[in-house]
C-alpha cells in the first residue's frame, strides 16, 4: 500500500503521512494515479454539488477551484511548460531541454494556462445538470490512465521522476484501467470513449513535437485528455 499512499502524495495535496519507499514502490506508484483520481473526483464532484446550491455557475467555479487546489496545480504547470517548449522548439528544436528546465513562465506558458482555465471552468458549467456528478468523477480517473500509456510507449525525455514512476508501468495493469474505463463507458457515458484517442494523439504529438515523455508531458496530457472528455460529454449529451 506504500505505493498507493506515494501515488496520492504526488497527485493531490491530501494531507498525508510521510511513508519510507523504495525505488521500487515509488515506481509501481504510477499503477495507482487513477485511484488518486478518483479521489480527485469526488472532490470536483462535492464542491460542484455544494455550488450549484447557489448558481450553475457558483458550482462550476467551486468545482474549478477546487480541481487546481486539491491538484496543486500539478498539471498546469506541466502545460505551461511544455506550450513554453513547443514555442521554442518552432525556432529552434535545441533549446527544448533548456526551456523545459527553466523554472520561469513565459507568454506561451501564460497562455495556454488561462486558456485552459477558461476551458475548464465553461465546460464545467455545461456539464452540471442532472447526473451530472458521476460524470465529474469519472473524467480525472480516465485522464491518470494517460501517463501508463505514455509511459510504455514514449521514449524518456530525460531522466527524472517520469522516469522513476515509468519503471512500475506495465501491459497488464495498463488493461486492466483500460477495461475498466471502457466499463465505464457502457455504464455512465459512451463519450468517456473519447479518452483513449486523446491520450494516443497526445503521445503521437509529443513524440512529433517535443522528442519524448517527461513529467511535464504527463502533466500537460493530463490537464488536456480532461478538457477533451468534458467537451465529449458535453456535445455528445
């Protein structure tokens, strides 16, 4: 359970006890990111419940709020980082490593955020309705399958902690969220579907792009296969 526990340290901002990990806990961490998830879920789901008391859109700001508070903003600043990448990388491919090193933000990183942000907080708003909560719950567990995908297809960027959590992932537990996912579908919605190609065009666009899988690249996926399955759920109900 160590591994679970390591999982949700890194995912959420959950107060946790410290736990004492091997390497090799740490790595089979990454088969647990769908169970932070889901726990990252429940939390959208809440807050978007206790909003939507008030206004659609009270629920979807508290819904927003509490996805960026619970996740640390994890994730945005993966996606900030790599738009920042992509940017230099359109005028010079060498700079990638530097950019992505770089602890500062820059216009493209800005952008991308806000975009984001702005994405999220509309679809949240067009996804509450009636039976619309099981739904919330179920768009972060299906983006954290993402990082096992990428992880087993994707050459390291470099090494670091992607490289650490990549050495637990592996082919049967990636089928078992995947079955577990297309479950999913059949129960709650057919547009959950969607996750799965926005994972491989992610992964097809960072192997184009940027040369490979980095944290940041995980993190970016992230925040964007959820924006992909909102919008799937939204124009396909």
């Amino acid at each position: 359970m160590k591994s679970l526990v390591v999982a949700l340290q890194f995912m959420t901002r959950l107060p946790l006890p410290n736990v004492q990990a091997d390497t090799r806990q740490v790595g089979q961490a990454i088969r647990w990111f769908p169970v932070a998830g889901l726990l990252v879920g429940l939390w959208i789901a809440g807050a978007a419940w206790l909003g939507g008391h008030r206004d659609p859109w009270a629920g979807a700001l508290l819904a927003l709020l509490a996805w960026v508070g619970l996740t640390g903003a994890l994730h945005l600043d993966g996606l900030g980082d790599i738009a920042d990448a992509a940017g230099a990388a359109h005028a010079d491919r060498n700079r990638i490593s530097q950019v992505l090193a770089d602890p500062h933000i820059g216009s493209f990183g800005v952008t991308a955020i806000a975009l984001q942000l702005m994405a999220k907080l509309v679809l949240l708003r067009l996804t509450l309705g009636p039976g619309s909560l099981i739904l919330l719950l179920a768009v972060p567990v299906a983006a954290r399958i993402a990082p096992l995908v990428w992880t087993l297809t994707l050459p390291p960027l470099h090494q670091g902690i992607a490289t650490t959590f990549g050495a637990g992932a592996n082919w049967p537990m990636l089928a078992v969220w995947l079955l577990a996912l297309l479950a999913a579908a059949w129960w709650i919605a057919p547009a959950l579907l969607i996750a799965p190609v926005a994972m491989i065009l992610w992964g097809l666009w960072l192997k184009r792009r940027i040369g490979g899988i980095s944290g940041d690249g995980h993190g970016a996926g992230i925040e964007l296969v959820e924006t992909v399955t909102l919008a799937a759920l939204v124009f396909a109900s």
